[in-house]
C-alpha cells in the first residue's frame, strides 16, 4: 500500500508537526464550544475529538505491537467499538477532551519515535499492511479531522505534501466514467487520475483540489466550481 518514493522518517516529521499544530488549537476548545458542529454532519467536536483521540491511539499500538514483532487489531472489537467509544468520550467537557486529546497525541508521538529506520516494512493488522502504513494512514487522519475540527486551522494550512500523498491515496475516488484531471493553479502540480472515459479537468489551489478530492468543502474556488462535479467514488 506505501507508494514509491515514501520517506519514513521525513513523513514521520510531518505528522509530529500536525501534532504540535492541533495541541495549539486545543485551547481553543472552551466551555461550550464542543458541543458545535464539526465539519462532519451529525458530529459535534466533541465527537470528533473523541474519534481523533481514538486513531491516535489505535495506530499508536500498532506501531508497538509490531516492534515486538506481534499483530493486534487496530481497534478490540472492531467497528462497533469504535463507535461505541467516540459515543461515549462525547459527552465529556472541553477540559476533559483537552487532558484526553493531548494524552493521546503525547502517546502517539512516543510510539512513533521509537520505530528505527530498519522497522517500516514490520507488518501491521490495519489493511494487513505495515508500519508505513499506519504512519501514512495516522497523517490523514490527524491532517483531515484537526481541518474538521474548525478550531482555526483550515485545508489551507495543509503541506504540499501532505497534498501530494492524499491525492495519490485517494485517486480511486475520481468520479466514474471520468478521466480526471487536477491542475494546480498555484504550482506546478498536475495529475490525472481515473481510467477511460470523458476528460474534465478542475483547477485551484493544490490545497482545494485535495480538499475537494477528501470530499472536504475547499476554501477557496475551483473551476468547475465543486458543486457542478460530479459525485465522488467511496473512500479507499
């Protein structure tokens, strides 16, 4: 699942810095401001803390478990408690979700620094894949939900590489019977995705183009605008 050309230790660094990113968001998260809506329908921000919470500490463990050459699940009992738990952390104050949220990026941080430079290709469960894996799949994460958030850091704030890497992941998304392509309008970034069919390019900022393409409202226009695209295929 890793892509060519992936750098372990340099992605490694982009995620620790999306970390300190959305510890300075965390402030804030005052009273009463969890229970707005993030930019995922139907969930709170304290709904949405609470999931971020949870991936940083399941892909967390699967970076332990795999130094010491085991698998485990990413989450004890799958799906249903995962969701079980982001229901149940949502009902907690600002100053809980704050402690708990900064617990879980501090626990991310320590596992993923103690993964050496011989240990990425060690197999993980998450997608029978391995470590880069989890690391590549922990950035989105942490990258799209502290956007979701609305805390005050938006897509703008996204790394080109950041960027780079979610389009190539998300490429299956373009829309059926489409040959996509995207052109950015402020670099020199220009991909095609897609297989046969009819050409429709869309043009914008990198960030928006990502944006669009992780089914995220971009900041800014595109051309088309989004709302005349067609629809997107499923998440990956």
């Amino acid at each position: 699942m890793t892509g060519p050309g992936e750098s372990p230790r340099r992605t490694r660094d982009f995620v620790l810095e999306a970390h300190d990113r959305l510890r300075a968001l965390l402030p804030a998260l005052t009273d009463g401001a969890e229970r707005e809506p993030s930019a995922l329908p139907g969930w709170s921000r304290a709904h949405l803390l609470s999931h971020v919470e949870g991936v940083a500490l399941a892909q967390a463990r699967q970076a332990r478990y795999a130094l010491r050459g085991e698998l485990v699940e990413v989450y004890d009992g799958g799906r249903p408690a995962r969701a079980a738990a982001i229901e149940a952390g949502a009902v907690r104050g600002a100053a809980e979700l704050r402690t708990a949220v900064t617990a879980a990026l501090d626990s991310a941080a320590d596992a993923w620094s103690a993964v050496g430079p011989d240990d990425w290709g060690r197999r993980v469960a998450y997608r029978d894949g391995v470590l880069l894996d989890a690391l590549l799949a922990w950035w989105r994460e942490v990258e799209i939900h502290t956007a979701d958030a609305r805390l005050g850091s938006g897509t703008r704030e996204w790394r080109r590489e950041f960027c780079a890497h979610a389009l190539d992941f998300l490429a299956p998304r373009a829309p059926e019977g489409v040959r996509l392509t995207l052109v950015a309008t402020d670099g020199p970034e220009r991909r095609t995705l897609g297989g046969a069919g009819r050409p429709l390019t869309v043009a914008g900022r990198l960030t928006d183009l990502t944006a669009w393409l992780a089914g995220r409202a971009p900041e800014g226009q595109t051309t088309p605008p989004v709302e005349n695209l067609p629809p997107l295929l499923p998440w990956p």
